[in-house]
C-alpha cells in the first residue's frame, strides 16, 4: 500500500509482478504449486464451510476499526480524533470511486498472499499456530508505517490479527482476501464520503520522506 501512494500505478504494478513471479519461482523450484491451487486440488473453490466466515470476519473487521477509533478518542479526545482523520484524509479523502475500489482490491490482492499464504504459513510451521498469526500480523504492521499513517499501524496490527485468525480458522486461502478487501474499500471509502462532505480536518503536511516527518 505504501508503493501505491507514493510510486504510483505502474511502479506498484511492476514491484508486484516481480514479487509474485520470484514467489512462483520459488515454489516451482521446490517442486510444489501455491498454497491456493494446492488447495483447490482437494477442495471446492466455494463451499459453505469457509464462505461462512468472511461476513463474520467483515463484520469484525467494522467493529475493530470503530473500536480502535473510540478507544483512542477516549484516551486523547483532544488530540487522537482529528490526528486520525487528518491522517486518512490526507491519503483518502480525494479518491473517487475506482481508485477507492482499487484501493480496496490492491490491499487484499497483495497484502494477503504474501503475509497470509507465504509468511504466516511458513512460522506457523515454524514456531507454532498462535506465534505465526501474530508475526505475521506485526510484520504487516510494520510493512504499513510511515511517518503520514503511525496512528493505523496499530490499527493495522489488529485487522491482521484477524485476517490470520480468518485464514486460520476457515482452512481457505481466499476467506482473508475477501474479509481484507471488502473491510479496506468500506474503511478507505468511509472516509473519502466524509471528506466529500468537509467531515475530515484539514491534512497535515506532506513529510519530505518516509523517514522524515
């Protein structure tokens, strides 16, 4: 997400195919498919037993962004609210309707495969089931920060917590992508309709870079 907001369409694009083709790469090397076509060799692509899960997991994913606001508010209501929103809206507040969609499908469609399918998986084998759910959910936090989004790197750390607990539970590699996808474009969509109306404050400055503020 940070490469689509700072290097624009075609590096992201780019950076992705050369991820993804490394990872195949990889896998291909080692004699084995991804874990997606792994699974669907042995499981319908759309059954009730892991589809069930993801307006479960939207639903919880709505909850802890409101959480995670409410709570802030009330540990510094003169300062969390109007940081938080000024800091979405300087990354949201102007998007249209496609770029909010692609916002949405570019979080799922990259973030999930990488930390949910590769990452997650390999310490969950690695140091246990519980461990890999959280190192994973802090890698991707970390992934996330910049000097323009620290207050959602909490944030973050949380949805990724249950976007694991989701790949985890539902034993699909889809239901994450989905619970992700559908949550960040009502999240980043939310606060492009406020800042249409003037509900978000005005943003703060530009940083000069990712590491200065």
């Amino acid at each position: 997400m940070i490469l689509f907001f700072k290097a624009g369409w075609i590096r992201l694009a780019l950076g992705a195919g050369f991820l993804y083709t490394a990872l195949a790469l990889v896998h291909r090397g080692r004699g084995i498919t991804g874990p997606i076509f792994q699974h669907f060799q042995v499981a319908p692509v759309f059954s009730i037993h892991w589809v069930k899960w993801v307006p479960l997991g939207i639903a919880l994913d709505i909850l802890l962004i409101l959480l995670y606001f409410s709570l802030g508010a009330m540990l510094a209501p003169k300062l969390f609210p109007r940081a938080f929103l000024t800091s979405c809206a300087r990354l949201f507040a102007r998007h249209g309707p496609l770029l909010v969609l692609g916002c949405g499908v570019l979080a799922a469609g990259l973030e999930e495969p990488l930390f949910r399918w590769e990452i997650q998986k390999q310490l969950m084998s690695d140091v246990g089931a519980s461990e890999g759910v959280v190192l994973a959910a802090v890698l991707q936090a970390a992934a996330c920060w910049t000097p323009l989004t620290h207050l959602l790197t909490g944030l973050m750390f949380l949805r990724g917590l249950l976007y694991g607990l989701v790949y985890q539970i539902s034993g699909h590699p889809l239901a994450p992508v989905m619970v992700h996808g559908v949550g960040e474009l009502l999240f980043i969509g939310g606060i492009a309709l406020m800042g249409r109306f003037g509900l978000t404050s005005t943003p703060p400055e530009e940083p000069r870079g990712l590491t200065h503020p």
